[in-house]
C-alpha cells in the first residue's frame, strides 16, 4: 500500500489494497473501500474536538471542493451548537432559559425537538440535559472523581428533559429551574454530517463516506457490496467485534472506555445513565446503524445506558435500525438487534 501524500491544506490521498487504512485514533471502527484497485482521496479538518474527515473514490475527484465545502459546513455548526463556546446560540440559551423564554432558530428547535422525542422514545436513557452529571463526577474537564451522594443528588434535580418547555409556536425553549443545561455532545456529530451529506447529495455527489471523530459514520452510495465497515472496542482482547457493509446510512458506535477513573478497584466511566446520576454499565460497547448520523449518535449513547432491554424494545418499535451491543462479560461477540436495508452484518 503507497504511502499518504499532501493533495492539501485538508486533504490527503492515498493508494487502495486489501486491508482498508484505520482512519480513527480513538479505534471505535476503521473504515474502508469495497473495490481492491484504484485510490481514494481524503478530505479532513479538525472541527467539534475532532477529525472530520470526507472518503472519497479517486474517480470522483472532481466532488474535492464540495467536500471542502462540507467540512466549512462542520465549523459553522460547531460555532453554533458548542457549549464551550460562549457566543454560540447554545450557550445563549444555556444563559437565559432559566429566567425567560430562549428563541432558537429553525434549525436548532428542530434539532432539540428530536432530543424530546428521544428522551421519550428511549425511556429516559437520552437526555442532553445531563451537564451537571458530568460535571460532578469531574467528566467534563476530564478531572474524574467520585463524588458524594449529595454532589450527585444535587446534580440530578437539575437534570430531565420533562423540565425543558417547547414553545412551537414562538420556536422558544425554556427551563423550568436554574441550573439546567443543555449539551448535544451525544447528537452533534452525527447531526454535523446529515448537514454534510446533504450538501455534498446538492452538489451532485453520489459516493463518499463522511465520519467524525472514528464514532460516527454517513455512507452516501457505496459502490458494490458498499463501505466497509470494522467495529472495534478498546475492553474486548479479541479487536474486531463484527464488519459491516455500509450503503446510503449512518453509524455511531459508542464505548464505554473512552474515560474512565478507578476507585478501590472499581470501574467508573464517563457515560451517566441520567435516570440515576451514576456511570452506566452492563455494556461495554454500541454501534447503531439508521438513516440518519444525528439518529444513530444518539441511539448508540441511548443503548450504552439502557442496554439490552431500551435497544430491544426500540429496535422492535422503530423499523430500519440496526443494533449491535457487547454485554459485559462472557460473549464472543455482540448481539445484534434489528436490521437495516443498507447494512449487511459479518460477525468477526
């Protein structure tokens, strides 16, 4: 396999093989191309705390600019959406919703709508109001700590999505107490590249496969059997947990290890199941595969709280979802749930 060469400033090209590159650092998947001749070209930049990056065969070259184009889509929705930046529109509802009704532009509404629906639709394993959690248990500046009951108690009576008021009509978002926050760390990305995909489909592009930060995924087209797909978890010795074929869909897969502290032998990880202030557990690792990123980035973080019985029974009410989930302790491999039209499953 040749090696990487600057086509540049945010672009790299590279030649094809039979073991498709690793684009991730964070070794959730790898992804790749079906074809074993050829070459494809990179697109990438740094956005959201991560590497956006654009997949794109060496036929469709000519798509080059309207990748470029997507990845100034990614910064503008990061200077928007981020928490920790405080001149996004975010962080200005964050500042007034406790003392007024919020107005949100269209987009924004519709996006935190959908977080409602999810809350809902998921139990109360998806809530974007979960902030003061993070911030007890130290995760939000990655400062692990256990804190006391009371810390968590506290923290927990500021969190609940049933306290954030929709106003459909003036498109206004309140909060019923002081102290509430809303953060889409759990939806952002994968919301950043159905924004993406969208425009690079207006543009004419057919083929490309657009991931951020190695967790989550958007295959336009797929030639052949489509994307190639690896899903990988960090806790399980044996590396590859199952290949996927990627076609016209999104993935996110979620882990339990990204951060994680240890207390008297003790595992404690960054995902807090908001129902009951503390770490999740039970699941080691999520991948989610649906039409859309902002959907699937959103279910796997749902499936990693809930577990098994949340992803059942949604993948049993809601048709073209895909779960795979690896239980603590003794598989071989995960458990798949569901199905989706553009995605076919090989197990490792």
């Amino acid at each position: 396999m040749s090696s990487l060469s600057s086509t540049g400033p945010d672009a790299t090209r590279g030649g094809s093989g039979r073991t498709p590159r690793a684009l991730t650092r964070r070794e959730l998947f790898s992804l790749g191309r079906t074809e074993e001749e050829g070459h494809w070209i990179r697109i990438h930049r740094a956005a959201m705390a991560c590497r956006f990056e654009v997949l794109l065969d060496g036929a469709d070259e000519a798509h080059v600019p309207a990748a470029r184009e997507a990845l100034d889509e990614a910064d503008r929705l990061e200077a928007a959406l981020s928490v920790f930046r405080e001149t996004s529109e975010l962080s200005r509802v964050n500042r007034t919703a406790a003392e007024m009704p919020a107005p949100v532009d269209a987009d924004l509404f519709a996006l935190l709508a959908l977080c409602r629906d999810l809350h809902a639709r998921t139990a109360g394993a998806f809530d974007i109001t979960s902030t003061p959690l993070s911030r007890c248990w130290g995760f939000l500046r990655r400062e692990g700590r256990l804190p006391t009951r009371e810390a968590i108690e506290a923290a927990r009576a500021c969190v609940g999505m049933s306290a954030v008021l929709f106003d459909d009509d003036s498109r206004t978002v309140r909060f019923r107490r002081s102290g509430m926050e809303l953060n889409l760390g759990s939806i952002g990305k994968g919301y950043a590249l159905d924004r993406m995909a969208a425009l690079m489909r207006a543009r004419g592009a057919a083929h490309a496969l657009i991931s951020a930060g190695g967790s989550s995924a958007v295959a336009l087209g797929g030639r052949g059997a489509g994307w190639t797909v690896d899903l990988r978890s960090r806790q399980v010795a044996r590396g590859r947990l199952a290949r996927l074929r990627l076609r016209d869909g999104a993935l996110a897969t979620s882990g339990a290890g990204e951060q994680f502290f240890e207390v008297d032998g003790r595992r404690y990880g960054h995902v807090i199941d908001p129902r009951t202030g503390w770490p999740a557990s039970g699941v080691l690792s999520v991948s989610v595969v649906t039409a859309e990123g902002a959907l699937s980035d959103a279910l796997s973080t749902a499936f990693l709280v809930g577990g098994l019985d949340v992803a059942r029974r949604y993948c049993a009410s809601y048709p073209q979802t895909l779960a795979l989930l690896t239980p603590e302790g003794g598989r071989t491999g995960p458990v798949v749930l569901g199905a989706f039209a553009g995605a076919q499953v090989e197990e490792a």
